[in-house]
C-alpha cells in the first residue's frame, strides 16, 4: 500500500512538474547566464574568419513568448563559439539588397505573420499610410525576392520553429524552405528522435533522441518535395489531436538543404524556452549555424524515397 502511494505521488509530480514547464516566463539576465553556463564553449569547426549572422525577430501574426530567449540564445551561440558576429533587427528594411550584401547568413526567429495574407513584409508594410495598395504590393515583393536571392547566390538561412510561416504562401519561400506550415495539435511530449545517427549535424545529441514538451509542427504538401536532408523526427501515431489520421507516421521536423548555392537549415524544436536548458540542443543549433554559415561541410544532398 505504501509502495503504491508512493508511486502515485511521483506521478503526481511528474505531472505537475510538466504542467509547470508550459508556463511561459520573462527573459531574464540570470536565465541567460544559466543557458551561458550549459552552452558549448566552441564550435565543432575551428574557423579563421568570423561569420556575420543577421537574426531577423518580428513577428506581425501569433507572438511566441520565446521571441526574445531564442534571439539571445542564439546570439550567445554565435558570441561564445567566437565564429560569429551577430546583429539583431526587427526592420524590414534590413533586406535591402545593399544591406544583405553584409552578411553570410540569416536566421529568421519565430517569424509568424497574419493568417490572412500570411506575408510579413506586406503586414509591415501596411502601416505605412503613405503607401498605396500597388507600392506596398510591390516593396513586399521585392523584400522577399532580395532574402530568395541571397540564399539562391551563396548566403546562409536559418529558420526556427514558427518562422517557417514568414511567407507561408509564397511557393518560391515555401520551396527554399523546404516546406509550408499546415497546423499543430496542441502542446505536448514530444520524442524527438535522429534519422541519421552518424551524421555530422545530430552529432551533437550522441546517438540518441531527446524528449520535450513542444508544438508538433505538420506541414501542408503544397511545396514540400522532400528535396531535403531530415535530421530529427517525431512518429505522428504517437502524437494526440491531429486532425486526422495519418498514414506516414514519420514526421520531420528538422532538415537542411541547399537552395542554389546557398544552405538552409531548418529546426521546428523551441517552441518552449526550456528546451534550451538541453546542452544538446543548443549543441545542435550551433552546429546549424555553421552549416547555414558555410564553415560545417557535411551531406547535404536531398533524400531518396
């Protein structure tokens, strides 16, 4: 009978204690020092010359709490390794073919537009009265060509979970993303597992999956070709509230790929701030970075079905 309430009250507490990591909490100094404290001290490569990495965090559509723990996490990444120099922006105007010209990689952090249009640079756009419908049209279209171009010619694309929906309805965005966001059932454990053990990219969790408490990000097939190199994955059958029934259980939900001469990376785990308290996740984020930035060379090729 005691051994049975024991178990029980470990139950409970597991319970509570997950319930309790879904709170969201503000970005603190002492939260970053305690993600300073469990981050890698260096990069996987050792680099002669510096990248500089542009992180790019507004939001117009759903605010993700994380905003500001992802841009600094990433930004501790990039400062700590010494590899890069990073710059952060919530400016549209930071896509000037002129400013892009500066840096070798871009990272686009929980980038989430409005579900009408789902353009970001249109919504931005659109509070500037002094525009009309045709201007803003027209600068939103050539903001988005300006970031294609700079992948498509040899720059570096980071996207973190929700900024995969920057330009959700853009096929050319949606393509060199690799894919479109469809929906997610609502927040829970995740077993997050490696589809390739041995390569360069997950090295970084050891031979093995994590587990976390996340959104499970599906995607819609509209763009999504699979001309990609997976490197996480979930199984869908384990998943609760889908929408509906899933024949390809396999879901991937981190991948890289090439779009032109350019690299993408792309990791939908954060949705959560306390997933980076996961040594091996920011491991992982850091070896994407220098993916992205052209210093970490690794198969990149797309899949075989």
């Amino acid at each position: 009978m005691e051994k049975n309430c024991f178990l029980l009250l470990i139950f409970c507490s597991f319970q509570i204690l997950t319930a309790q990591e879904l709170e969201p909490f503000s970005f603190s100094q002492e939260w970053i020092a305690k993600i300073d404290s469990l981050s890698p001290s260096k990069g996987s490569v050792a680099v002669s010359k510096k990248r500089d990495v542009l992180i790019f965090s507004l939001h117009t559509g759903y605010q993700h709490w994380t905003i500001p723990h992802t841009e600094a996490v990433v930004a501790l990444l990039g400062e700590k390794s010494g590899a890069f120099v990073i710059t952060t922006t919530k400016d549209i105007n930071a896509f000037s073919t002129e400013n892009l010209e500066k840096f070798d990689a871009i990272v686009l952090n929980n980038t989430c537009s409005k579900p009408d249009k789902r353009n970001i640079f249109w919504d931005a756009l659109s509070e500037m009265d002094s525009l009309t419908t045709e201007k803003r049209l027209e600068k939103a279209e050539k903001l988005e060509q300006h970031l294609l171009d700079f992948v498509q010619n040899g720059g570096g694309l980071m996207v973190l979970h929700g900024g995969i929906t920057m330009q959700n309805k853009s096929k050319p965005f949606g393509e060199m993303v690799g894919g479109s966001f469809d929906y997610h059932p609502k927040q829970q454990t995740i077993d997050v597992k490696l589809v390739d053990k041995t390569h360069p990219l997950v090295s970084a969790f050891k031979g093995e999956g994590f587990r976390h408490v996340d959104e499970p990000y599906f995607f819609n097939n509209a763009y999504f070709k699979k001309d990609f190199r997976p490197l996480l994955y979930m199984e869908a059958d384990q998943l609760e509230g889908k929408r509906e029934v899933v024949r390809d259980k396999i879901k991937y939900i981190s991948w890289i790929k090439r779009y032109g001469e350019g690299r993408v990376f792309y990791a939908s785990p954060s949705h959560n701030a306390h997933s980076f308290e996961n040594p091996k996740l920011l491991q992982f984020l850091l070896d994407g970075l220098q993916y992205v930035s052209g210093d970490l060379v690794c198969d990149d090729s797309a899949m075989k079905d």
